[in-house]
C-alpha cells in the first residue's frame, strides 16, 4: 500500500515538473529584432533592457555573440555607459578591453547589442529544428 502511494506521488510530481518546463520554455525563434530593438520606437533604455535580457539567457545557453573581439556583454556595458554619462558615441574595444579608435553612436550600439542577443537565441532555437539538414548523408547539395 505504501509502494502504491509512493509510486503515485513521485510520477505525478514527474508529470507536474514536465508540464511545467514545458510552458516555461519560450520560444526564441519568434522573436522579431526588428520590433523588439528599434531604437526610435522603444528608446534606449528600453532596448538595452531587452539586451541585457535575452543576452544573460545566452550567456547561461553559451552562445553569447562575438564581433570583432568585442562580447555582446561588452557593448551592453558601454551602451549603458554611455547612457548614463550622456555621451553620443562609444569606444568599441578589442579581446583585451583595448580601445581600437573605432567610434559608433550610441543607437547603432545599443541596437547592435540587442539585435545580437536575439540573434544569438533565435539562431540557436533554429539550429535545433534543422541541424539534421546539414548531414552529408542525406543527399543534399553542399
């Protein structure tokens, strides 16, 4: 009698965890750059939300974007920066957090570094739906 409730208890809290994964997974490869990081309609504070969101979910997943030495986290940082100190440009920096005399405006870094974010989710949630394309034994033209 007690094995039947023990039995019941643990596959019910199974099935409630499951169920509850489940609807906890969003779906990134829905999500629109182009709505979610336009810097004119949402503004900047809202954008490097959005950044600062959905990168730290790359981050935990490991596929946090890379351009030119310079980590998403990275423009995130400078985007808020900049916001706060009021400037109109920032210093893009190398792997080693070295300025390379490079300058971009605050909106094109701020978009830049939500649209990486997205990005980086929406193309790992595709990855997962077609990796099985890219086999060389499924007769695909290369």
């Amino acid at each position: 009698m007690k094995m039947k409730n023990i039995l019941k208890i643990s596959i019910s809290v199974a099935l409630l965890s499951f169920g509850l994964n489940l609807s906890a997974s969003e779906d990134y490869s829905k999500l629109d750059v182009k709505k979610e990081c336009d810097v004119k309609i949402n503004g900047l504070d809202k954008v490097i939300q959005t950044a600062e969101k959905y990168n730290k979910i790359a981050i935990e997943h490991g596929v946090e974007f890379m351009r030119f030495g310079m980590k998403n986290s990275q423009y995130i940082d400078a985007s808020k920066e900049a916001i706060k100190s009021g400037a109109k440009e920032i210093e893009l920096v190398n792997e080693k957090a070295k300025p390379t005399g490079e300058k971009v405006s605050i909106e094109f870094s701020t978009w830049r570094a939500c649209s990486f974010a997205i990005s980086a989710l929406t193309q790992e949630a595709q990855a997962k739906k077609t990796w099985k394309l890219a086999s060389p034994s499924d007769g695909y033209k290369y």
